[in-house]
C-alpha cells in the first residue's frame, strides 16, 4: 500500500542540540555514568570532531556506560530524558510541522543517527509511527551491551534503513505525498527519496546540494 510518508531527521533539525552528548550527560547526572565513561565519550567525540575516528566508534565509546542495565532501566532513564530535556527543547517550527503531518493522517518516521532507545517516547507523545535510529545492542536477556548493533544510521544508511522498514511492514513510499526534513548534507539520500523536501537551517552544503533539486522549502526554524 503507497503511503504519505513524513521522514525527519533529529538533532539539528527538530532540536537544536546533539543529543547524545545531552544524554550522556544526563545519565552521569542520574547516576547511570561514572565520570570515567564519561570523560572516555569526551575524548572520543573530540577525536571524532578532528577526524581521527569514526561516527561509529565514537557514537560506541559514549554508550559504553549502558553495559549491564537493563532495558527497563534506560528505558525510565530515556523518558526522563525527554521529559527534562528533549521535549522543551522541540522547536516551535518543529511541533507545527509534526502536529500538521499527524492531522493529514500521514505516517511518522524519525529517520536519525541518534540512538533510538531514548527517542521511543516521541512515539505516544507525538503520533510518531517508528524511530528509525542506531541501535544499541542488547542481549537475549534485555541487557544493553555497551555496542552499536549494526551501522550508525547517517547519510546512505537512512535510506536503505527506510527500506528494511518498509519491507517489514508491506508498504509503499507515496512519493508525490511524501515530505523529508533534514538540517545537513548527510541528509540529502534522505531528502531525495521525496517529492517535498524542507532544509531546516542550512548550511551551504546542504544548500549547493539541493540546487539541482526540484520541491525544496528553505525553512528557517528558531528555537
């Protein structure tokens, strides 16, 4: 069945912040954290900022601190996360949009690189559909590893993770009803699986990038 789908991506474009780095900072101030943890997903996030490692092995060594809690825990941790932090720091822009896209009845994706686990309460709050994010790895028992399962869902993968998803549930991406927001370059194999296509505060990447594109809205979103 074809399906109006509205694809997001997360931070930057429906926050303002990088999330993760807001996460492990919130779950030190839970307790969840040693300042050990902490200071090695510090370290590894500056090595990833100077491009001495990759998105994947950063994105791991800050989650490291999630070996051997449960998924009940982080999940209470996770809701207290969007309760505290990420819910008041949706942008007004962001809302509107969210709340239009459930009234039409279309299908909500969070297409992002953010891990997905702390963004599963968008689901009942927001009519979200699916977090489409990378994935923490858990073991038979639900307790969290410390790894990534998979790759992180940036650039390329958030199509063909879209892909799985559709698999899995049987449908069609309408694309002439279809909308995809997206903040970064790395979002644009996002932004070109749909005829409506909104840069949320570009930069001149993304913008050089979508020159060549039908449908694109340039949206300025204050926070």
């Amino acid at each position: 069945m074809r399906k109006a789908l509205a694809l997001f991506d997360f931070d930057g474009t429906l926050i303002p912040f990088d999330s993760i780095v807001r996460f492990c900072l919130f779950a030190r101030a839970k307790g969840l954290c040693t300042p050990a943890r902490l200071r090695k997903g510090a370290w590894a996030a500056v090595c990833y900022k100077l491009r001495l490692t990759t998105a994947l092995r950063s994105k791991t060594a800050a989650l490291s601190f999630l070996a051997g809690h449960s998924k009940q825990e982080i999940s209470a941790l996770s809701k207290a996360f969007y309760d505290e932090i990420l819910a008041p720091a949706l942008r007004p822009k962001a809302k509107e949009a969210l709340i239009r896209h459930r009234k039409n009845g279309d299908t909500i994706l969070f297409i992002t690189a953010s891990p997905s686990f702390y963004l599963e309460p968008f689901k009942e709050a927001w009519g979200v559909t699916e977090i489409i994010g990378t994935r923490a790895d858990v073991d038979p028992s639900g307790i969290f590893t410390g790894l990534i399962g998979g790759e992180n869902c940036r650039g390329l993968e958030k199509p063909l993770r879209l892909a799985e998803y559709l698999a899995a549930t049987g449908d069609r991406l309408d694309y002439d009803r279809s909308w995809a927001y997206g903040d970064s370059e790395s979002d644009m194999p996002m932004l070109e699986l749909c005829a409506n296509r909104v840069a949320v505060n570009p930069g001149l990447r993304l913008r050089r990038k979508l020159r060549h594109l039908e449908g694109v809205t340039i949206a300025r979103w204050t926070d």
